[in-house]
C-alpha cells in the first residue's frame, strides 16, 4: 500500500490530509451552494482561516460553485484550442503542467501570486508572438 510506505517513510499520508480537508469544505456546503458557492472568503477550516484547500478546483467549486468551475473551464479549454491552432506547443504543455499542478495546490487564483503571473505571462507570451510575426 502506497499510502502505510509514504506515511512510514515521510511520516505524511500521500494525500497530505487533503481528502479530511475537501471532505470538511463540502461537508459545510448544501446543494444550492454547489450551484452557486459559498463566496469569496466563506470557506471555514475548523483550524483556522487562512489553511488553504490544496486544490484550485476545490476552492473554485467552493466559492463560485458549479457556474464558476464551468466559467473557469470554459476559459481553459479556449486558452488551450488558442495555443492548439497557433501551435504554441511550448506555452500549451506548460499551461497543461499548470493545470495539473492546480488539482493539489491553489496557485492559479489565489494563494501563489509569482506562479499565477507565471501561467498567465506564458499565455500572453504565445498570443503576443502572433501578433509579432513576420510573413517570410
């Protein structure tokens, strides 16, 4: 079992505690606040209030519900068919890492502002050099 050897080895659990903390945040949630999310600044850790979610997609389906994980979707996908069809592929597999980073930490929308500018300098990089190029 990965889980006994990482917590023998590290003294962590593999999911570094963030099934009990994603089971508390949906646990104070009732099914409008799915729909619509608990707002901004709503999330209450039971430890104390700046503990963070570890996952950018837990604290956008917490805050903004449903509605807000669709919109931040919607805004993936596009940026992704962007990067796709000006086949910007250093800038596509750069934003994919990102998104896959954001599944264990929040660092796109709130609590890593030098990573977020990061993500969204790499996407602007690959839409100003379009704009830049020169026909040969």
């Amino acid at each position: 079992d990965l889980n006994s050897y990482m917590l023998e080895h590290t003294g962590k659990h593999l999911e570094s505690g963030r099934l009990d903390i994603w089971s508390h945040v949906f646990s104070q949630m009732d099914k409008f606040d799915f729909l619509l999310g608990l707002g901004t600044g709503n999330i209450h850790m039971g430890v104390h209030e700046g503990l963070s979610v570890h996952s950018g997609f837990v604290y956008i389906l917490a805050n903004f519900g449903i509605i807000g994980i669709v919109l931040f979707l919607i805004i993936l996908i596009s940026v992704f068919n962007r990067l796709i069809v000006g086949k910007y592929w250093f800038s596509l597999y750069l934003c994919i890492a990102f998104v896959i980073r954001e599944f264990f930490e929040v660092s796109l929308v709130v609590n890593n502002f030098p990573i977020a500018i990061l993500f969204w300098g790499i996407l602007a990089t690959g839409f100003i050099e379009k704009n830049n190029k020169k026909v040969v």
